[in-house]
C-alpha cells in the first residue's frame, strides 16, 4: 500500500518524532541527574552511577533513534 502526503506534513512528523525521542532522553539524564548523554554513558561505565544499565541501553537506542531520522532531513 503506498499513500501520499505533503512535504510539510512529512516533515512535521519527522520534527515532532525527533522532539518526543529528544524528550524521552532528557527524562532519563533528569533521572540521574547528568547533563549529556556521554557524560551519563561515561558515568554508567565507570560505576559512577549504579544500577542504570537499562536506562544507559535504552539511551543509546533512543540516540540512534533519533540520528537515523535526522539523517533523512540531511
């Protein structure tokens, strides 16, 4: 099945999903209270932060999310 849209409709829904993968990574660097995801994978690696290897999987995916759609913009 194919179906058709609008260049503007299509680009909306790419910025609105890149927004929502943006906020779900902001949650989780809240959550443990760091500043960029390096900084939380960093910290997750070395023992910094304890018990925060679903979250640091879940980031990472979520960051390769988020890279994979912005690369259909480029």
């Amino acid at each position: 099945m194919t179906i058709e849209i609008s260049r503007d409709i299509a680009l909306d829904l790419i910025h609105s999903r890149i927004r929502e993968l943006d906020s779900q990574i902001e949650l989780i660097l809240e959550r443990w209270a760091t500043g960029t995801i390096e900084d939380f994978l960093n910290a997750v690696k070395t023992g910094k932060i304890i018990e925060a290897e679903d979250d640091a999987i879940d980031i990472e995916n979520l960051r390769d999310k988020r890279n994979k759609i912005k690369e259909l913009l480029s």
